[in-house]
C-alpha cells in the first residue's frame, strides 16, 4: 500500500522560507516525476514545480526563482524549498507521484500561510 506523508508547512512572515518534504512508503518512484500542487481556497489546484526522474525541474512563473524543487530517490522523497515567501503563496500544498501505467499518488496535504 503506497503511502505519501507530507511535512513542513506552517505559518511564516512574508519573506520568510520554508522547507515541504513528501516521503513516500510502499513503492519505489525513483524512475518517476514528483511534483509539488498547491491550492488555495475558492481556486483550482496548480502545479508549482516538477522534477523527473534525471533531476530535470519546470516551475509555475509565478515562483521561479523563489521555490526549487529536489529529490532524494534513496529516500523516496521530494523536497520544496520556499524563499521569499509572499501572501499569495498561502495554499494547501500536495505533493504527486507517478508510477507505473500512469497510476499517480497524492500525499495529504500541508498548510502554508503567509502572514504578518
């Protein structure tokens, strides 16, 4: 049974950091994209950022440059590094794992809110 446990989220001050870390247990993804989603409240979920398998990343415009995207396939797990924080990052943050067949899993979500 795949399972996906997110950490890292919390209420931090606008320019403030943060580190979300996904780790999966039950399979091994190190051959697969991860990617980090967010949603905030009232909005659709978005793809923040993704990184394949080669450690390649692609990141949503609005945090290039702000947010990296890593991995550790010895651990199963993928990181969200987040500088320079601003309000408008405030969301649930999912992480996604693909697998085999298009078979894909969500972890369960960690609060980020950005506030003074």
């Amino acid at each position: 049974q795949v399972q996906l446990v997110e950490s890292g989220g919390g209420l931090v001050q606008p320019g403030g950091s943060l580190r979300l870390s996904c780790a999966a247990s039950g399979s091994t993804f190190s051959i697969y994209p991860m990617e980090w989603y967010r949603q905030a409240p009232g909005k659709q979920r978005e793809l923040v950022a993704g990184v394949t398998s080669g450690g390649s990343t692609n990141y949503a415009d609005s945090v290039k440059g702000r947010f990296t995207i890593s991995r550790d396939n010895a651990k199963n797990t993928v990181y969200l590094q987040m500088n320079s924080l601003k309000p408008e990052d405030t969301a649930a943050y999912y992480c996604r794992f693909w697998s085999t067949g298009g078979l894909n899993y969500w972890g369960q979500g960690t609060q980020v809110t950005v506030s003074s």
